[in-house]
C-alpha cells in the first residue's frame, strides 16, 4: 500500500512538472535591448537616413566647353555655363536647358525664296547625386552650324545669290551622353568627327559643387 502511495506521488509531479516549466518559460526576463529590438522589428527597418539622402539637394555650376580641331590647330572654342540642383532618385527634377542660337535665312531655290533655318547650340542637363560625393550627369548636346561649301569652315552667313550651289551647308552634331563627376573635375564627355571636313568636334565638361 506504501508503495502504491509512493508511485502516484512520483506520478503526480512529473504531471506537474511541464506546466511549472511553461510557467518559468512565460516568467522569463527581458532585457532592455531585447525590447528594444522587439520594438524595431515592429516598426520596420529605419530608412531615415537613405531618405534623407535621396531628397537632399546640392547646386551645382557646370560648364560646358564644345571645341573643333583641324587636326592639332584649335580652330574654336564654344563655352557655356549652366547653373543646376542635384537631387536624389526620389525628388529629381526636370532637366535645365540652354538655348541660344539664330534663325539664319538660305535661299532654297532659283526663284529666290528663302527659308529660315535654326542655328545654334542646345544644352540639355539632368544632375543625379549619388553616394561619395558623386554625381551622375546626363547631357544632350545638340549644335548646329553653317558651312561654307567651297572651305568647308563655319561662315556668318546672310541670303546672297539665287544659286543654290553658293548657299551654305548646315551642319548638326547632336549627342546624348552620361558622366559621373566629382566637384573640381574636367572629364571629356563626348568626341566625334565631322564626316565633310574631317575637323574634331570634342565636347568637355566642368563640374563645381556651389558652396
């Protein structure tokens, strides 16, 4: 009979003891930098400052230098200044333009008649800052030009005789193009050749962060 007592008491507590345990389990201590992390997890990662990054904004002076070689000899040399902000992914702006050109007038037939061309040069810019301090650039550079058809060099050109041999050429050079620049830097965005001429058209551009 003891030993029957003996045996329903040992079996008694090992039925008590997971529920003790559970109770030690729920009873448990957190620290304060576990709450702290549980409190993180249910707000979700902190982008703050990746924010704060994208939407910040930087103004930059760019300076863009169109240039034609004959060969080695500089045969001109085009600069042009453009004043823009920076921004990141998040908030970028619109592009910034420069237009100055003319509308020179060609005589397009034997009659006479003329027909008034645009001449000049555009600038299109779009600045991106990216991390370290640099900044993603996209240019579009679109220039035309009027040619003389005997030298083949660029001529102030006005309406002259009716023949159309003697009317100017007009000459286009247009180029979409990306650099990613450091304030300070010069870098050589674009460089092509002029296929009745053979004259070097390079395209330099400048970038100085605005203090």
């Amino acid at each position: 009979m003891k030993s029957l007592r003996i045996l329903l008491a040992v079996l008694a507590a090992l039925i008590a003891f997971p529920s003790i345990h559970a109770q030690s389990a729920e009873t448990k201590v957190t620290t304060p930098d576990q709450t702290k992390e549980k409190e993180k997890d249910k707000q979700g990662p902190d982008y703050s400052a990746t924010i704060g990054e994208k939407l910040a904004q930087v103004p930059l002076k760019i300076q863009v230098v169109i240039t034609e070689f004959d060969g080695t000899q500089k045969i001109s040399s085009l600069p042009y200044t453009l004043h823009t902000i920076a921004t990141g992914f998040q908030n970028r702006r619109g592009r910034d333009e420069l237009r100055f050109g003319v509308r020179v007038p060609i005589v397009t037939d034997s009659s006479g008649k003329i027909s008034y061309e645009n001449v000049g040069t555009n600038v299109d810019c779009t600045a991106i800052m990216l991390s370290d301090a640099q900044y993603s650039m996209e240019f579009i550079v679109d220039r035309t030009s009027v040619v003389s058809p005997s030298t083949g060099k660029e001529v102030d050109w006005k309406a002259g005789q009716a023949n159309v041999s003697t009317q100017p050429m007009l000459r286009q050079f247009r180029d979409q193009f990306v650099v990613v620049m450091r304030d300070g830097q010069t870098t050589e965005g674009v460089s092509a050749a002029d296929p009745a001429t053979g004259h070097l058209l390079k395209v330099e551009v400048t970038l100085t962060v605005v203090k």
